[in-house]
C-alpha cells in the first residue's frame, strides 16, 4: 500500500492551514505585544511554555501505529480553529491559552501526517513524500506571511485567528473525506509498539530536537529584530517571510529531491554547516538589511532541509513503531524548542541578536555531533 497523490496533497494543505496559524506569530510580535499592551519579553515567554504542550504528542503514539492518523488530523484541525477564536478576545492570557492549545493541535497534526506516511511508504522513498509534505511550512511564509500582512494593515490583528478558525474547518472536512484510513500491508502491532525505543532512536530523536532549537530559538526572534534592528515595517515583514518562505520552499523541495539518493543524515549534517554560516553571518549584520538578510538566508535554506529531513530519520530509527518514536520525538523537541523561545527573548533584550543566534549555532553543534555517531553506529 502507498499514498496517492490525491491523498498527499489534501494532508499537505491541512498541515499549511496549521503551520501558518503557528508561523505568523513570532514574525508580528511588534504587533501583537501592542494589541495585547504587553512586552517582546513576555509574550516569547508565553510562546515558550506554550511550545512546551507539544509534549501531548508523546500519549497518541501507540494509537497512531493502531492506524488512527485520520481522526487524529481531523481533531487537531477542529482544536486549532477553536484556539484562533479564543485569542480574538484580546485578553493576553486569554491569547496564551489560545496558543498553548494551537500548539497541541500543530504537535498532533504533525505527528499523525509523519506516522501516516511512514506507515505507508517505504524508506527508501519516505525522505521525498515528507518532504513534499513539510513544504507546507515553507508555504506558511511564502503564501501565508504576506497574506496575514495585508489582513492586519487592512482589517487589523484579529482579522488573521478569524481566517485561521474559517479555513481549519474547510481543510479539515477536505482531510477527512479525502485520507483513506484502511490499515497498510504488513501494519505494526500493538505489541511492537510497546517495545522500548532504541539507542538508534534516541540518537536520531535527540539530533531532530537539537536542529529545532537551533532554528525556532532565533525564529521566533527575527520578526522583533528585523523591526527594531533594521525598520522593516508590518508590511516589509510580510515581504521578507515571503522572501525566507520561498528559500524554505527550496530546501524542503531539495530535501524531496536529494536526501534519499545522498543519505539523510550525510546530507543533514551538511546543511547544518550552512546553518552555521547564516548564524555567524547574522551576528555581523549591525544595522544592514543586506547583509542580514543575506544570513537569515543561509540560515533558512540550512534549517529547513536539516528538520525536514530529520524526520525520515527518526521514523526508520524504529521500524516497528514510527508511531511511537515521532510522537516521542516531538515530546523531546517540544520541550527543548519551549526553553529556546523563552531564552530568545530574554537573551534578545539583554544582547540583541547575538544572544539567540549563540544558542542556535551550539544547538546545530550539537545535533551535528550526535549525528556522527549515529552515522558511526550504523557502520
């Protein structure tokens, strides 16, 4: 059994309805924190620990590899809809409840696409169809950024969660009668799945999480700093995230495209080191857009490749179980993203963009060596 392309296409357009609800958010901080009368500080803070409810993820893995990825696409669509009505109160608490319980819904969304996939294509395939499916989080920026840009300078902040609510219930009624939920050849049993999970698997599990915090923990800052560092405006904004979305559009396509034929963790590492080089190019900018976007750049294509591809690595880590190693993969990645974001604006406020982008570079240092000996390992 395999996906059709039908299938992939319809999973790909939920899965960009939710990452945009995720992704607008750190690039519109400077306008978020006025509509809330709050601080960047405070409100990275709340993204923080409201990245740290990815950590449901890790009681739906068995389930999953019991074959219910479909419902559970279809329920986090439903949740994330629900999420974008409650911040339109205009309560900050209020709004970090609201994104507590987006993140929840983007966890499980992810996690059930990747299980689903997985369950369905072979290895030597997977790295191609999850990539295909991750250009969704290129899209948010490419297609989704400009989009919110124009919603808020026209129709002001709430304008984004009320389009965000209206199209998680179209995509999900798309995703639920277009997904075939039959079970695949040769599906995983409930007693594979509660088998511990491997060294292998912690390895790949603890490089995929590393790779997430040397992207989300500058990220997450990058709307504030290109804002106050730079004087990009609410509507430039949404022209750079374009600009970055159609390089992440190209990494996760070359993910798609390369990293089955050159190996995923040869080709993750080495993007890593481009990773790197945008970080060290940031941390030079001072005040040129040029060379600053010339970083975030690097930075960009870097990270995207790297996290998409990473994926295809923790899902063969555990054939048996991919269910259960993504989900546990995720939980691990939740927590380290959340503690990343808190810092990025603690770290931002106290040394400018240096701060997050040291974190980052030792993140990317580190999912770089844990990598290796898994590469080491496999030998």
């Amino acid at each position: 059994m395999d996906v059709g392309r039908a299938q992939l296409v319809r999973l790909t357009a939920g899965k960009a309805v939710m990452t945009t609800a995720v992704r607008w958010v750190p690039f519109f901080l400077p306008t978020l924190a006025i509509a809330f009368a709050t601080t960047t500080p405070r409100l990275t803070t709340i993204l923080g620990i409201g990245e740290m409810a990815g950590l449901a993820t890790v009681f739906i893995g068995r389930q999953l590899d019991d074959g219910e990825e479909r419902m559970f696409l279809v329920r986090s669509l439903a949740l994330a809809s629900v999420s974008a009505l409650l911040a339109l109160v205009g309560n900050l608490w209020l709004f970090a409840a609201s994104y507590l319980l987006l993140v929840i819904a983007a966890a499980a969304y992810t996690v059930s696409g990747h299980t689903f996939l997985s369950r369905r294509v072979p290895f030597e395939r997977r790295a191609r169809v999850i990539g295909l499916f991750e250009t969704a989080w290129a899209f948010a920026l490419l297609v989704g950024a400009p989009i919110v840009a124009l919603l808020i300078t026209n129709f002001g902040w709430r304008a984004p969660f009320v389009v965000v609510s209206v199209a998680g219930v179209l995509v999900a009624a798309v995703v639920w009668r277009g997904i075939d939920d039959s079970q695949p050849t040769g599906a995983t049993t409930v007693k594979a799945t509660r088998q511990r999970l491997s060294v292998d698997s912690w390895l790949a599990i603890g490089a995929s999480a590393c790779i997430a915090v040397a992207g989300l923990t500058t990220i997450v800052i990058a709307g504030t700093w290109l804002d106050e560092a730079l004087g990009v405006s609410t509507g430039g904004i949404g022209l750079v995230a374009m600009a970055f979305g159609a390089a992440e559009l190209i990494a996760s396509s070359s993910s798609a495209a390369v990293a089955d034929r050159s190996g995923p963790n040869r080709s993750t590492r080495v993007a890593m080191v481009g990773t790197l080089l945008g970080l060290a190019i940031i941390t030079q900018a001072g005040s040129s857009l040029l060379v600053g976007a010339l970083g975030l750049l690097f930075f960009f294509l870097g990270f995207e490749y790297s996290i998409v591809t990473s994926f295809s690595i923790v899902s063969e880590a555990m054939p048996t179980a991919p269910g259960r190693a993504l989900a546990m993969n995720n939980a691990v990645g939740t927590v380290m993203r959340g503690l990343g974001i808190v810092a990025s604006g603690l770290l931002y406020d106290s040394f400018g963009i240096k701060g997050p982008a040291i974190v980052s570079a030792c993140s990317a240092v580190a999912a770089i060596l844990l990598l290796t000996v898994a590469a080491q390992r496999r030998r």
